[in-house]
C-alpha cells in the first residue's frame, strides 16, 4: 500500500550532475568528449585513491590545492554570474553560471602543477639523463593533450564559451603557479615536523619529500624485503 502511494505522487528527482555529461545523439565526436570532459572526475577520484593507500604529504597537499581552485572557480562564478551558453540545452547542472568554467580550471592547474614538479622539484633531486628527460617531455605532451581536449569539449558540449574556458585556463594556471611555490617555499619544510605529529605517525602519514625517485625507492625496498624474507623461510624449511 505505501509503495502505490509512493508510486501515485512520486518525488522530484534529480541526478548526480558531477558526472552527468549530455552530448548530441548520434555523434560520435560529441561521445568521445563526453567521456574526455569527466578526465577531472578522474583527478579527484585517483587523488583521494593516492592519499587514502599512500598517505604522501605532498600528494595531499596538491590535492588541498585542487580543493582551494574548486572553491575559487565556485566564487568567481556566483561573483560574476555569467550565464552559459545556449540556456536550456542541457537539463542537469550545477550551476547556471559558466565563467570560468570549472572543468577547464581544475584541469588546467593540474597540468601546470605537475609541469612545474616535472621540470623543478624533480630536475633537482634527480639526474638530468636522456632518458629521464624524454619521457618527462612525453608525459608533459599528454598532459597538455588532456588540458586541451577536456577544454575544447566543454565548448563543443556547448556548456562554455571560448572565453568561459580561457578565463578558467588562466585561473586554474595561475593557482596551480601560485600553489606549487607556496607548497615548496613554504609547505615542503614543515613536512618532515608534520610527519612526527602523533595524529601523522597514528595515520601513517609520511614525507618521501627528499627521496629523488620514489617510485625507484619503493621497488628496490619491496624486493629487497621480499628476497630477504624469501631467504629467512628458505631456511626455515631446511
């Protein structure tokens, strides 16, 4: 009986909009960009899958750098209250105000973000060798791929104009500028107190600040344990 008054006055329902993406029916291209303007969603996701099994300072601090840029792109668009393009075409939003747009902002200080680790923090702590520097360049080329493609969708999708993605462009870049600095001028030195705090020790929060290639640093010391540990049941079993 209460599913049939249920059914008989149903609620007004609403979708998640975060990852609700509309294109044209029946248009390849527009699909394609579809799923290429969620790259952002994907950020977040792998930013809280990285701080919630590595528990790096630093990645939680660039992630608290995306979570300041949200919250600019937010006050900058009720500030402005620029409306979107083409008002109706799509049923689910956010907001109805487009400038800057969020997606290009959050996409665009990512990118610069990690231009400037790519190119600074590591080109100090590691050697400047061929093949370090190629796949740098590679990687920074699919990056700019990526900030240009979630830009151009967003205007193809007709959820911003041309100047609603540069403004956010220019917004998340300067963040990302003004955040990086911030984080390595500032941040970086209190990381190593940071780590020693009960609450960090207790969450197994760490600093891998000063170690040059961590991804190297954590193969080595994983086989080496694994070897050692293979070693000490070898003789066991003897």
């Amino acid at each position: 009986m209460a599913l049939e008054e249920q059914c008989s006055a149903p609620p007004r329902w609403r979708s998640i909009s975060l990852t609700y993406v509309e294109f044209p029916e029946g248009d390849l291209t527009g699909h394609v960009l579809a799923y290429i303007s969620l790259l952002p969603v994907a950020i977040l996701v792998g930013f809280v899958t990285l701080i919630v099994f590595k528990r790096e300072l630093h990645t939680i601090s660039f992630f608290g750098g995306i979570i300041l840029n949200e919250g600019v792109n937010w006050l900058l668009k009720h500030i402005l209250r620029e409306p979107r393009p083409c008002a109706g075409a799509h049923t689910t939003l956010q907001t109805e105000y487009g400038m800057p747009s969020g997606h290009s902002q959050l996409i665009w200080f990512f990118v610069v973000y990690f231009f400037l680790f790519l190119y600074l923090r590591m080109h100090q702590t590691n050697n400047a060798r061929c093949v370090d520097l190629l796949w740098r360049h590679i990687l920074s080329i699919i990056l700019l791929g990526m900030a240009l493609s979630v830009s151009y969708s967003r205007v193809y999708l007709l959820y911003h104009t041309w100047s609603q993605v540069f403004y956010g462009g220019i917004a998340g870049s300067a963040i990302g500028i003004i955040w990086f600095f911030f984080t390595q001028e500032v941040l970086t030195p209190l990381f190593p107190k940071i780590a020693v705090w009960p609450i960090s020790e207790y969450f197994l929060v760490r600093d891998t600040s000063l170690i040059p290639n961590i991804l190297w640093f954590e193969y080595t010391v994983t086989r080496s344990e694994a070897r050692n540990r293979q070693r000490k049941l070898g003789t066991k079993l003897q």
